[in-house]
C-alpha cells in the first residue's frame, strides 16, 4: 500500500507542473482571444450608444415638439418675423408674436414641470416661477432699452396681477372641480411667508408714489429716484435672504405637505415618471428662452402702432394682453398641478412668480436702468399701486385658511375681469418717454 500510494504521490507531483503550464497557456490563449473580440465588441457598444443617443433626442424632440397639440400655433411666430418686414400692419405682427409665444411659454411649463421630477417641488417650483418669468422679464429689457418705463412697469404689474388673479383662481377652480369630494391643503407658512412678501413689496412700490403725488420731496425729481434706487438694493437683498431661507434654511417648511403627497402617491398604481431626462430638459429651456426672447422684441416694437390702429389702450395692452401670453407658461402648469393635488407646487408657481416678480424683477430693472442711465424708479402711479395693494390683500386672506376649493378660485377669476375692466376704460396720465 505504501508503494502504491508512494506512486500517487510522484504521479501527482509530476502532473502539477504539467498541469499548471497547461492552466498558464489556457488563460494566455485566453487573453490573446479577448485581446482580439474586445475592439470589435467595445466598437459595437459604442455605436449601439450612439444609436441610443440618437433615439434620445428624436424621442424628446418628439415629447416636446410634436406631442403638444398646442404646437400647432408654433408658425405664428416665424410668420410675425416675416410680416414685420414685409408689411407696416402692427397689429398683425403684434397679433401673431402674440399667438406664437403661446405655446412656447406653454412648453416651457412642461419642460420645467419635467426637471422638477430631478429636482424636488420647492426647487421646481422655483425653476416654474422663474422660467416662466423670463418671457416678461426679456420684454422688459428690451422695452427699458427703448426708453418705454411705463410698459415695463405696466407688463410686470400686470404679471404679478395675472398671477395673483387669474392663474392661482383658475387653479383653484379647476382644482376643486377635479377633487370636488374632498379639501384640497397646502403649506399655510409657504402662503404667510409669500404675502408677507408681496405686502414688502408693495410698501416699495407706495411711497416713491405717495412722495411723488404729495410734493413731500426733498429735492424734486431726485428724491423720488433716489429711493427708489435704495428700495431695490433693499428688495433684493430680502429676495435672497427669502432664497436662502426657503432652499437651505429651513426646507422642510416648505416640502413637508408634497413629502406627505408622494408618500401617498407611492401607494397607488398610477405612479408618475419624466418623460425627458434631467439634460434634456435643460437644453429645451435654453433653446425655448431664446426663441421667446426673440419673438418678444417684434412683440414690443409692435406695441405703440398696435395701439393705434385697435384704438385700445397702451395700458390695456401692457397690463392685461401681455401677461396672459407671458403667463401661459405658469396658467398651464399651475392648473395641472392643481389637478394632480400638487397645490404646494401650485402656490410656488402663481404667487412664488409674483413674489420673484415683485421683489427681483423689478428691483433687478431700476438697477439696470440705474447702470443705463435711465431714469427707471418705482412710481407706478396711484392707480397702478392701489390695485396692487388691493389684489394682495384679497390673495392674502384667501390664502390664510391654507385650504382651496372652486368657489375661491372663482373669486380670484371675477376679481381679475373687474382689474382688466379697470385697465380698458384707464388712461395713463404718464407718456412713455417720461
């Protein structure tokens, strides 16, 4: 037996080398096989990549372009373009650049519905506001480089009004009706916070106005401007400090409802999902700012010839028919999240754009006018600051309850035909080379 085992010994022995060289030249072959399959195969996954890529884009170019019913309306812009140069009819280039911002402010709602999926609903909210601020905003630099105050101001009160008014009531209304069985809640300390706001918001704009129509300046036609200056480095310090407050601060004030309504929303079959992924709807909000940017310089040089020739006025024009079109973008979006039971998200696009509104852009504009030179204050004349001071005080106490249903939303929508009602028989006492 120990012969035997003995030979078991030695034949092992002899084996293990054979065996490894034989291991040693397996895994060699091995690798010089994979050396050779891994370019064709790494080649082959790159192209499937870019492959990929390309059905990417074609599907959110299709998502976002040819989805939209509402995209039909898209060649009413490049047709203004075309009318401007061909033809002196303001009204029809103002009328088309009009009808063609419509479904551009529109998607630019969806877009930036889609990255707040990426980035949470305060943060959404937020990014909401302030693309859809950008239609105003650009129209406003534009019309402030021409010297136009009174459109600038007009357009932006019009824009917090619309909001205030028009876009939370119809948000409310469709709201209720979709929910009607049941109490539609949202963030009580979101609204207190925001009215508190638009109320700083509107002392800026009074006292300029009230020193200027009381002949109480110190020095006339300096005063004025000079506080007005002052009020707006002001305001825009309390806008940061509001920023800082709301997304670093204290956040969870502001998510602790939304938080409660995705938890829930997670127990239920029909779970929401972005349709676009976080780049891509970046890149759609640049390339939309642009084109809105674009179509709204035509938009403001057809203004004044507009006016004349509809015999409407210029304050109707600018308080009333811009902010409905630069407001589609937060009206679209505001009222889907209202119907989705997303009031939150809802509140941070209506009044968190009219707070953005008041208390960044125009304070950001009498500081670029400032840098200008042109004489931009914040004297919106008595009538312009008293509707204002009203609107708020009606959105305030309609939000104090924190609860919404049909009946407020209704409300806001009525107040707001009286408001535009007021604007159509207003004459401005300014001129706009003022």
């Amino acid at each position: 037996m120990g012969s035997v085992g003995d030979k078991l010994d030695i034949e092992s022995d002899e084996e293990i080398p054979f065996s490894s060289s034989h291991a040693t030249n397996k895994t060699e072959s091995l690798h010089f096989e994979s050396a050779h399959m891994a370019s064709p195969r790494s080649f082959y996954s790159s192209r499937v990549l870019r492959k990929m890529h390309q059905i990417s884009y074609f599907r959110s170019i299709y998502i976002v372009i040819l989805k939209a019913k509402i995209n039909v309306l898209l060649p009413f812009g490049p047709l203004a373009i075309l009318l401007h140069y061909l033809t002196k009819k303001h009204e029809w280039v103002f009328f088309f650049s009009l009808v063609g911002i419509t479904p551009l402010a529109e998607r630019l709602g969806y877009v930036t519905e889609q990255l707040a999926f990426y980035t949470g609903p305060t943060v959404g909210g937020l990014l909401n506001a302030t693309f859809g601020n950008a239609t105003e905003m650009i129209i406003s630099l534009y019309a402030l480089n021409n010297g136009m105050m009174r459109v600038v101001k007009q357009s932006l009160l019009g824009s917090i009004l619309s909001n205030m008014l028009l876009v939370l009531g119809c948000a409310f209304f469709c709201g209720g009706i979709a929910h009607h069985q049941k109490v539609q809640v949202f963030s009580k300390a979101t609204a207190l916070v925001n009215s508190g706001l638009l109320l700083m918001a509107v002392m800026g704009l009074l006292f300029p106005a009230v020193l200027h129509f009381t002949h109480t300046e110190v020095h006339f036609g300096k005063s004025e401007l000079a506080l007005s200056r002052f009020s707006s480095c002001i305001m825009l310090v309390a806008y940061a400090s509001y920023l800082f407050f709301q997304l670093k601060s204290q956040p969870n004030l502001y998510s602790s409802n939304d938080e409660d309504r995705e938890n829930n929303a997670e127990n239920s079959d029909e779970e929401e999902a972005p349709e676009i992924t976080q780049w891509e709807a970046i890149g759609w909000l640049a390339i939309l700012t642009v084109w809105i940017s674009v179509l709204s310089g035509y938009l403001v040089d057809a203004i004044e010839g507009a006016s004349d020739s509809m015999n409407m006025p210029v304050s109707f024009i600018s308080v009333i028919l811009l902010p409905l079109v630069g407001n589609a973008a937060e009206h679209a979006s505001a009222i889907m999240f209202a119907m989705k039971d997303k009031l939150d998200i809802t509140l941070g696009v209506a009044i968190g754009s009219s707070t953005q509104i008041s208390m960044f852009v125009i304070p950001f504009c009498v500081v670029v006018g400032w840098f200008m030179g042109k004489p931009m204050d914040l004297n919106f004349q008595l009538f312009e600051t008293a509707t204002l001071f009203i609107t708020v005080l009606v959105v305030a106490f309609m939000l104090q309850e924190g609860t919404s249903n049909y009946f407020k939303g209704l409300m806001l929508i009525l107040c707001y035909l009286i408001v535009a009602a007021s604007f159509f028989v207003h004459v401005d006492p300014s001129k706009e080379g003022e």
